[in-house]
C-alpha cells in the first residue's frame, strides 16, 4: 500500500502521543477537552478511551476540586506554558480514590498568529520518588530527633522559659499585625460596597431608561436582559428573559428584523434603524410601531461576537403626527385652492353668490381639516365640518348658528377671543403651532387639555368689509406628548450624566470642531464660559500621552470606530494634573443631522491617587518591616548557637539586638496605626493640665541612656498648660530622634520652651547639614523620607506628618527653620488652654 514520504501531522501526532512512555495528552477550548490520550495517560486516570471527546472535568470529575482545569484554563487564556514538579493529584482509580504526584508540563501550542488552539499535556508519575523521599526524610528527621533528644532535655526547662518570654513578644507583635490588617479589611470593604452601589445604582438608571435597551447572548438570540421600556414596547413582561427572541416575541417571525439581527451577529458591524415600520402585539392586537434603534455586536475578551445590545426610541407617535400633518397640509393646499377659485366667482358674478356660499359649505363641511367660521362680533358659528365637530367632540345641532363663548365658556379667560376680535378688527392673519388649549367635558366637566396649530384669516363681503373668521384648527396634542416625552429622557439622561460628573464632547465630522459641556471645560481647567477648541483640548494632555490619543481619535474619526482610553492631562489655568478615561464613537449622519464623535470624559485622579498610594504604603511597609526583622531573625539565629554558654559576652548583645529590633517593629507599626487613625479622624486627645518643662525633662529617656548625646533644655520651668501630654511628648521624642538620625556626629541637641501671649512655643535644634530649601515644604507630607547629601535614612516617612497632625488636632502650629551647613530647628506652638 502506498504511503507518502512526508508523515501528516495527525500521522505524527498519533506516534509522539500514542507510543510515548509517558502519559501524554491533547485539549482543545476553554472547556479544555481531550482531544487525545495515550495509553500512559489513560492508565495513569484509571479510564478507559472512552474518555476521549469528554472535557477534563467530565472525564475525572475527582479533580473539580483540584487546581488542574483551572490551570490548564490560564494556559488556554494567556498562551503563557505552566510546568512544575511532583504537583499531587488525587484519582479515583481501581475504583479508589489515591493519592498520586507527577512532573507535568502544559504547552501552548500557537498557530502563526500567536493564536492557542491547543494544549499539550504530558506527566510523569514521581509517586514512588516522593514517597521514598518523604519516607527517607522522615527517617533521617526521627534519627536527628533521637540524637538530640538526650541533648536538649537537659537544657528544655531553661529553653522554655526563655522560648516563653519570647513568645510573649511574639504574640503583642501578632495582635498589633493583626490589627493592622483588621483595618486594611475592614477599608477594602467599605471600597467594595461602594463600587457595589454604585453598581446597583448605574442598573436602576438603565432599568428605568426612558430608551428601550435589551441585550442578547449567542446567535440564538437569548434575551439575556431587557429594561422596562423594551418590555413594554415588545408587550411583554419579565417572563421572557432567558428565551430566544423568535420564541418569546412570535410576531418578529417573518418580519426583517431577526434577519438583520443575525447579520450584525454574523459581521459583528452595528446597524442602524431609522423609522422602521414592526408589527407587534400591543394590548392582545397587532399594531404597527416605528422605532429608530441602533444593533450592536458585544465581544468577548478575544474580541469574537457573542451577543448583541439594541438601544431603540419608539417614535410612533411623531411619524404618524408627521404623515397627518403631510396629509391635512395636503388638504389645506386644495382648500385654499377652492377658496382661491370661490373668490373669484363671487367677484365674476353676484348672481352665483348664493350658490358659492352653498359650494364652499359644502367644501368646508367634507374637508379632512378641522375648519369653522365664525361670523360677526360675538362669533356664531356659522360653519363648521364634521373633522372639528369631531375634534370638539360635539354635535353640529350643539354648535351651529351659537357664540363660541355659549359653546365652550371655558375659552372664555383664554386667549382665543382676543385673537379673533384682532382678525376682524384689524384684518390680521394669525398663525401659531401648539397652541395650549383647555376644554371640558361635556359629560364629566372635567378639562381636556389639547394643543393646536392655528390658522386664523379673515373673510369679507363683496364690498371688502370683514365680517367673519375662517379658523383652521389641527389637532397636535400626540405630536407634543411625543417630543416631550423625548424631552424628558433627554432631561434624565443629562441629569444621569451630571449626576456622575461627566463631562460631553461633540466633534463635527467634517469641521472637526469641538463643543465641550462646562464641566469637560472645569476637567481640562478652563473657563465655563470661555471657548475650548480641540487643539487646545489636545494640547493639554501631558507629552506622554498626547501622540498616542491624538492618533486614536483621528482613526476613530476615519474609520468610524470606538475610544475608551485613561490618559493624564494638565490644566489650562490651574496647571494641576489629572488623570481622565475618556470614552467615544462616531455617529453617521443622515439627511436630517451631520456625522458627529461624541462621548463623555470621567475625571479618574482620585482613583489614580489611591492606587498609587497603595502601592507606596505597600512598598514603604514591606521594605521598612524588613530590615528590622532580618536583624531579629539572625539575632536569633546566633542566639541559638549559645544555647550552651548563656554567659558568653555575645549573649546580652543579641539580646540587646533583639529587642531593639523589635522596638523598630513595633515602632513601625504604631507609625502605621497612627497614620490610619489620622486619616479617619479617630485620633483623639486626652486633655489634661501639666507642667511643660517637667515634661520635656524626663522624656527621651531612650537617648539619655546611650550617653552619647547631651540633651540641652532652656526656658522658663513653671509653664503650665492643657492639651494631651503623651501626644506632646510623642511629638518631642520624634524631633529628637531625627536630631539623632540626621546629625549623628553632633553630641548637643538644643530643646528650648518660651511662653508668648496665651501661646508657648517648643524648638529642638540639631547641628547637623541642615535641609534644603527645597524639601521644605514637603518635610511634613505623609511617606516623604528626606535624603540629605545623597544620603538614604530608614523609617516610613510617618513621624513628621504624624507630629503635624497632633499638632493640628490642638489647634496649634508646626514648622522647620534650617540651614544648610548650619543644621536644623524643628518647632511647634500650642494655646495654653483647650481651644
């Protein structure tokens, strides 16, 4: 039999899987499928072939607990391979459930396009390997323990006690870590409740949208959701959700939409309606309802459709108000002919007067357009059509050959008799379009409120005297419900836009001018009333950002795509930066308006701010924790080597080592502490009459006792004053550390307290390089650490700004005065009494 000289890729598949030594195996989808399974792999399951076409979980369902589905997933997800040794597993096999433990590799395998389109899996089972090992090194584990057991019992009771006294310290440092991370919970909560929130509330404002919005999954059309303007407009109720569109809304069947939905489906391109006629169950009936509405596909993360969303506006009501407009203008058009045609005969003859008269009531009466005369002074309706009787709702016995005002007294103390008095005064035509107009009710009495386009003209004798008012009245009260309804969605659609502080742009398509909103002109810091351009607007996004946005706008401009970008900018006046997401898209234009991009732009710095110093505050902390827990750890590490001679010299050392280590730690923490309490006002002060200069006497006790610095205290000793003594003295204490820090080679530091009219001021002067002028202003910034000549110092960043706020929370002030070269005086002021 023939068989070609180059093997084809299934051939080569089968012989590197099927005859490898170890287990190997082949997954296709996210659903990671088995594609293939040699006989290692199906043996090291415990299954048969069957499995083969089954997913992964299908086939073992043991592991749904276990990580492997949803490693070989990220694969899938992110091409990245995963490859790792002696990963357990646990099988169901010998109808068992066991314990196993293999080298395992997951390979993405790519196409030219760098696309995964399968995973390659093979296995090693290490189960005996690490059995053995573990087995060898528990051995070896109860043979040092044996070794050493006679050894250590000797020392146990003296190694307890000091073990003990350690894990005392251990646990305080626990429970102030686990504090910490208690509040950083209890912050990220209130965090996620609040995008929660704010999540509920962006699903009630698009539940009750004034525009019809549903959105459909897979190309079956699953109604996946549906707000309550769609519902109504489909004449259904909740019931449908989850049911494909042809089955929930039967009536579509036949008609051109599910067509046109599963092309966009299919194309993934948006369509557009404008005015589309649907028949549709209204109220038990078919009806005919227009919609203008907009099919849009929705993409997962690799950017293949699946679903589409349908924004719609019923416009029924304005099309069929504008077809009878059309028409009626139609009518009015043969009318004023008739009338154009009726003038000239009366003027032609007097003897066809009468039978003119006769023709136009005639002509009047069949019109479509609702028309009455009114004739003389006191307005009798001399002629009117069935259209207007209609209208009125009135019978032509009811009206004809009666005033107006005996008519409907209710017009009465409106505006309608003036008018007429003016045509048949003054010879005027008038015309206005929707005229408010309140009629009763002739059964109920109650008001009827309609609106009107009017059209009033006079009508004369042969001798060109005016004796009567031809009045043309249509009916526009569905017309003006119809653009106010619209109205009032595009009220609560600027409303929802304010509401969240957005701020809209519109670019003309072919002038490419800007309109900005007010509040996008406060984002980019100008003016409300000044005019913002787009190449002002452009240039205010920082260099970094500004080539790459502009070039995305232009191709969006050209290709009519989407933008959705998060860029800094700088403001116009103010100068500050801000971080913006910006979103947008190109909307075609028609007969009726122009081709315009448009979108919003949210102001996003805060959310910026707040990653930021998350990351700052996560990496001060680790690295600052570090240094003084390394320090412990090999303080304790050499500790343990002299477990034998506790009265080697080193001892006390490593001792002293130790715990000055974990007074770092736990100065660190406090630090943390303190800082939070600061931010959410929970620092709170212990008021309390003392003697200042007693006070600053005793304190730094932790300097005076190295005897390495002299401590100088100058002023008055009878200072009395109220505020929170430990505070203060933390605020001291913190002066004088960085004294120390910052000057370690001066041996003086200057404390100095003097009373000034109902205030006293505290200075600590150091003689060390002094600051630059420069840093300053930042001395007291939370997480700012000074670097003086080039040279890094160890702590958070928290002490100086801590110190400020205690300060602040006693309505008192703080500041610096240095020097460079001629070092540094750190100062506070108080009020004597509570303020």
């Amino acid at each position: 039999m023939y068989r070609p000289t180059r093997l084809e890729n299934t051939d080569l598949l089968n012989i590197l899987c099927l005859h490898a030594e170890h287990p190997v195996a082949v997954y296709t989808g996210e659903e990671i499928r088995i594609e293939l399974a040699n006989p290692a792999m199906l043996a090291a399951w415990g299954k048969s072939g069957s499995v083969v076409g089954l997913t992964l979980s299908e086939a073992l369902p043991e592991i749904s607990n276990q990580p492997f589905v949803g490693m070989l997933q990220e694969v899938w997800n992110t091409g990245v391979d995963n490859i790792g040794k002696a990963i357990a597993a646990e099988l169901i096999v010998d109808g068992k459930l066991q314990l196993y433990y293999f080298d395992y590799s997951y390979i993405a395998v790519k196409d030219a396009q760098g696309t995964v389109y399968a995973i390659y899996h093979t296995a090693k089972d290490v189960t005996r390997e690490v059995l053995d090992q573990k087995e060898l090194q528990v051995a070896r584990e109860r043979e040092e323990l044996l070794e050493r057991e006679q050894a250590m019992n000797e020392e146990l009771a003296a190694a307890n006690e000091e073990l003990h006294a350690t894990n005392e310290e251990l646990y305080i440092t626990q429970e102030s870590l686990n504090a910490l991370n208690q509040e950083l919970e209890t912050r990220v909560a209130m965090r996620t409740e609040a995008l929660s929130h704010s999540e509920s509330r962006l699903r009630y404002l698009l539940s009750d949208a004034p525009v019809a919005i549903a959105v459909f999954q897979g190309r079956e059309l699953i109604i996946e959701s549906a707000n309550k303007e769609v519902l109504k407009a489909w004449g259904k109720s909740e019931d449908i959700i989850g049911l494909p569109l042809h089955i929930a809304v039967p009536e579509l069947i036949g008609q051109e939409f599910l067509q046109i939905l599963d092309n966009v489906y299919a194309s993934g391109e948006a369509y557009y309606g404008n005015e589309m006629k649907a028949l549709l169950e209204q109220q038990g009936k078919i009806e005919e309802v227009y919609f203008n509405f907009v099919y849009k596909s929705l993409r997962d993360d690799s950017e293949k459709v699946n679903g589409i969303m349908i924004t719609a506006s019923i416009v029924t009501e304005q099309v069929l108000s504008r077809n009878k407009i059309q028409l009626l203008n139609e009518e009015l058009l043969a009318i004023n002919e008739e009338l154009n045609k009726s003038q000239e005969l009366l003027l032609a003859s007097n003897l066809d007067l009468k039978a003119s008269e006769n023709r136009l009531t005639d002509i009047l009466s069949n019109l479509h357009a609702p028309v009455v005369v009114l004739t003389g002074s006191e307005h009798i309706v001399s002629t009117v059509n069935q259209a207007l009787l209609k209208f009125w709702n009135r019978t032509k016995e009811e009206v004809l050959n009666r005033p107006m005002l005996e008519v409907f007294p209710e017009l009465k103390n409106q505006v309608f008799p003036s008018l007429w008095k003016e045509v048949l005064e003054k010879g005027s035509m008038l015309q206005k379009r929707e005229q408010k107009v309140i009629f009763k009710n002739k059964v109920t009495g109650e008001d009827r409120v309609v609106y009107v386009d009017y059209f009033y003209q006079p009508m004369t004798d042969l001798s060109g005297s005016i004796i009567a008012v031809l009045a043309t009245v249509l009916d526009v009260t569905e017309k003006v419900r119809s653009r106010k309804i619209v109205e009032e969605a595009e009220a609560k659609l600027r409303l929802a836009i304010e509401s969240s502080e957005l701020g809209t742009w519109f670019i003309d398509a072919e002038s490419n001018v800007l309109t900005a909103s007010e509040r996008l002109k406060e984002i980019f810091g100008f003016y409300s009333d000044e005019e913002m351009p787009l190449e002002a607007a452009l240039e205010q996004i920082t260099p970094e950002f500004r080539e790459t946005v502009t070039r995305e706008l232009h191709e969006a401009l050209t290709t009519g795509g989407n933008i959705d970008m998060e860029y800094s900018i700088k403001g116009y006046r103010d100068g500050d930066i801000r971080w913006v997401r910006s979103t947008g898209k190109l909307y075609h234009g028609d007969i009726f308006t122009k081709a315009n991009f448009s979108g919003t732009v949210q102001d996003i710095t805060r959310k910026k701010l707040e990653e930021q110093r998350k990351d700052d505050f996560l990496s001060i902390a680790s690295h600052e924790l570090k240094t003084p827990i390394t320090t412990l750890k090999g303080s304790l590490q050499l500790l343990n080597r002299y477990r034998d001679n506790m009265q080697h010299p080193m001892v006390i050392k490593l001792i002293d080592h130790a715990n000055t280590s974990v007074t770092k730690i736990t100065g660190l923490i406090d630090d943390l502490l303190n800082t939070t309490r600061t931010k959410e006002g929970q620092l709170h002060l212990n008021y309390k009459s003392f003697n200042l200069y007693e006070m600053l006497e005793t304190c730094c006790s932790h300097i005076r006792m190295r005897e390495k610095y002299r401590l100088i205290l100058q002023g008055s000793k009878d200072i009395f004053i109220e505020a929170d003594e430990a505070r203060i003295e933390q605020v001291v204490v913190n002066f004088v550390n960085n004294a120390v820090k910052y000057a370690p080679d001066q041996r003086e530091i200057h404390i100095s307290v003097e009373k000034t009219e109902g205030k006293v001021q505290v200075s600590v002067k150091d003689f060390g390089p002094g600051i630059p002028a420069d840093k300053i202003p930042y001395i007291f910034d939370r997480y700012y650490r000074a670097d003086y000549s080039g040279v890094q110092y160890s702590g958070l960043g928290l002490g100086l700004y801590i110190s400020a706020e205690i300060i602040k929370k006693h309505r008192g002030e703080i500041g610096v005065n240095s020097e460079l070269g001629a070092g540094s005086t750190f100062w506070f002021t108080l009020p004597v009494q509570k303020v």
